[in-house]
C-alpha cells in the first residue's frame, strides 16, 4: 500500500518573505477555554480523517466500515515587539477531539477560529469568496473588509485529501495576529471551496498550520508560515503544547514554562526533509509493570490528529492486556468494553520514558457496551502519528531553531 512521499531537501522559492525587524524578546501564551458548539468526530471518522491528510489509501479494513457503519457521512462515503499575550482556545463539548483558538485577520481585525495544527503548514480560512452552500455557520474572512489585505493573483492554493474531501483557493497578505504577536503580511489562504467534511464542522473556521514550511500547498512557491514569519520576534524560536484531557490547556510561543512539566525535557532531532515534526523513538512499553520493547520507530507530533496510530505490532501488544478487546468490522477498530480498566502506555526516547495514563486511552462510546480504542493501526501511513491521545498526557515543545522536538511528563488533573 502506498505511503506518502516526504519533501526532498531541494532549495525552494519561499514568497513573500517577511522582514524580520525585533529582537528576540516576545512570548505568548494561548489557553484553551471549553467550545461551547462542540463538535464530536466519532472513531472511525478521525481515522477516515488521518488517512486522508497524511495521503494514504484507506486500508480494505476502513473501506469495509465505511459500507458497514451507519455513522459515516454519505460524502465520504463516496468521495474521497516586545509583548506577552493571551488568547482563548476551545475544545468541544464532551472529548478531546479537536481544538480551535481564536485567530485575527486583517484591519480592522476579523476574528475567525482555526484548529493548530502542527502536522500541516498552510493557514487557510473559510471567506466571503467560498461558496455560500459550503458554509455552515463559520466565522469568515472579508478581505474586502480589511485595509490591510491584498490579493496575490499569481499565488493559489489547493489542499486535496485521499478521500477526496480538502479545500481549495485564492491567496491574500493581510494583517495576522495571535494574542499581541502579529505578522503584516502574512499568506492567507482564503477558501473559494470546502468539501463537505469542513463544512460539516460549525465552530472550526479553517486550519493555521504549524508543521514546516516546505510542506506548503501554495503554489507555484512555498510560503512562509506564521511560526516562520514570527520566530525572530520570539525571546526563543519555539512554541510549547501543554493539552490537556476535557479541561482547558495551553500553546506558548516563545519560552518554555518550566512549571507546565516534571523534570527535564528530552529533544529527538526532527528529520530535516520531512514536512512534519518527524522523529525517532527507541522504545514503548505496555502497563505500568510491563516489559520495555526496544523499537525504532518513526513518529510525528501533531496536534490536529485525534488517536494513537501506531505499528501494528504495538496496537496488538496493547490489546493483548485489554480483556474483552477485539477487532470490529463496522469501525475498523479496536473495541473494548466499557468498563474495562484499560492499562498505561509509554513511549521511549533514548532513557526518557513518557506515559500516557489508560484513561486516555478511551476514545469514546461507540454503543451500549463498547468503548472505542484511542491506539490504533497506522498500517499504510508510513510512520506512527503521536495525535491528541499522547499530546494531552504529554508536554511537548517544538524547537524550530533547533529542528528538534522535546517531550517531558507533567501533572495530570484528570
């Protein structure tokens, strides 16, 4: 089954490239506050989702679900300065299965709500341009409205999934602001078509994506992302992720807050041709009492996937301790009972060992008696994928002036 192909370390046109002017002396933190209009994405739709926006083929298993279970839209079914800041970020109603934070474009500013997400690198919006049919509810970008925006005519942009859903454009500069941080001239990327799985999600307004700039959907050039245009305004070119399980978390950009995590950090260099956060792990352990596996494997941190996806020899190592656990059909899944008390699962780097509690490990209900595996196959992806099932029991931070990715353990409230 076909992987994706990563970005070859070739010299690429980087348009427009944003003077950097400040010195190193800003940070600023984004907290999470519950989203009020909570949008749930059932197991099987995240895992639809994941494949999907890491370009693999679904595998028979999903597609057989996708025939079998009821839950899945029919359109997936057949288609394919020197500041400190805050700003507030939503969960939704119920779970952890995905995060917005309110983003301000254009002057004067328009506030829209985009998921962070580290494992893509474009910020595209839903606008006054996409098709009025194809919005839900959204809050929107006006570029007219906005003395700030200019149009790139010679830009466009065009994000296509496996499953045929993504989203497409124009291309404007405009005025981008997270908290007191903001960026003149910043691409945005403003939707004139979403498939129905965006339209679909009420609250989300788009994505402003955190992953390397060489991943990229502008074209004909790469263009720089937020984090590019602001890191030589931060005291420290990094950001953090301190999510956390149902209650409100945190982003920081720019300083790493020692009292978010236990001990020390521990970094693995990120693969420098890789559009995401890729790194290696050495290890992983099933139970608090289990055996450590020495393992290479390859992994990437990215907060806009919802599970664990990960080899099969760990899911079936997993499940293995999870009586009553078992391979569903109609969710091409792992399932277990409900009230099983599920064990604890911990990765290695090196000597560092980072645990995921197995109470995280439950995605959700999916019927009266079964509950829906936060680990599962990433089988046909080509490396594991460390989603909100690690990133909320983990403190994360991704060194950008490094090229490297660092893990610690903290205090879990729930």
């Amino acid at each position: 089954m076909p992987t994706p192909s990563l970005c070859t370390c070739i010299p690429i046109a980087v348009y427009p490239l944003v003077p950097h002017t400040s010195s190193r002396s800003s940070h600023f933190t984004v907290r999470q506050i519950k989203n009020p209009n909570g949008h749930q994405r059932n197991g099987l739709h995240a895992m639809i989702r994941a494949y999907a926006k890491f370009g693999a083929e679904l595998t028979p298993a999903i597609k057989t679900a996708v025939r079998l279970n009821p839950t899945v839209n029919a359109d997936i079914i057949h288609k394919r300065d020197n500041t400190t800041g805050s700003v507030t970020t939503y969960p939704p109603e119920g779970n952890d299965y995905e995060f917005v934070s309110p983003v301000q474009i254009g002057t004067p500013p328009q506030t829209v709500y985009l998921d962070f997400d580290t494992g893509s690198a474009d910020l595209w919006v839903f606008s006054s341009e996409t098709l009025p049919f194809q919005v839900n509810g959204q809050a929107i970008y006006t570029p007219s409205a906005s003395k700030t925006s200019t149009r790139v005519p010679e830009l466009s942009w065009k994000i296509a999934y496996g499953d045929s859903s993504g989203a497409a454009g124009v291309v404007y500069t405009d005025r981008v602001a997270i908290g007191n941080v903001s960026v003149p001239s910043q691409i945005v990327e403003s939707a004139t078509w979403v498939s129905s799985t965006f339209t679909a999600d009420k609250f989300c307004s788009g994505l402003l994506g955190l992953g390397m700039t060489s991943g990229s959907s502008v074209k004909p050039n790469k263009t720089l992302t937020f984090m590019d245009n602001i890191r030589d305004k931060l005291q420290q070119p990094l950001f953090t992720a301190n999510l956390k399980h149902v209650i409100p978390g945190t982003y920081t950009f720019g300083t790493i807050n020692g009292s978010e995590h236990i001990g020390d950090i521990q970094y693995a260099s990120v693969n420098p041709d890789s559009p995401y956060w890729e790194f290696n792990a050495t290890g992983y352990q099933v139970g608090a009492d289990g055996p450590a596996v020495v393992h290479n494997w390859t992994a990437i941190a990215d907060t806009g996937t919802t599970l664990l996806l990960a080899q099969q020899e760990m899911v079936d190592a997993y499940y293995a301790q999870v009586k009553g656990s078992g391979f569903d059909d109609a969710w091409a899944a792992v399932l277990f009972p409900c009230e099983t008390d599920l064990p604890d699962w911990s990765f290695y780097i090196d000597g560092y060992k980072g645990t995921v509690p197995g109470r995280y490990m439950n995605y959700g209900v999916v019927n009266a008696t079964h509950c829906y595996g936060g680990i599962q196959t990433a089988e046909g992806i080509g490396f594991a994928v460390f989603g909100g099932t690690v990133m909320k029991a983990q403190f994360a931070v991704f060194d950008l002036g490094g090229m490297r990715v660092g893990f610690a353990n903290k205090v879990l409230e729930t």
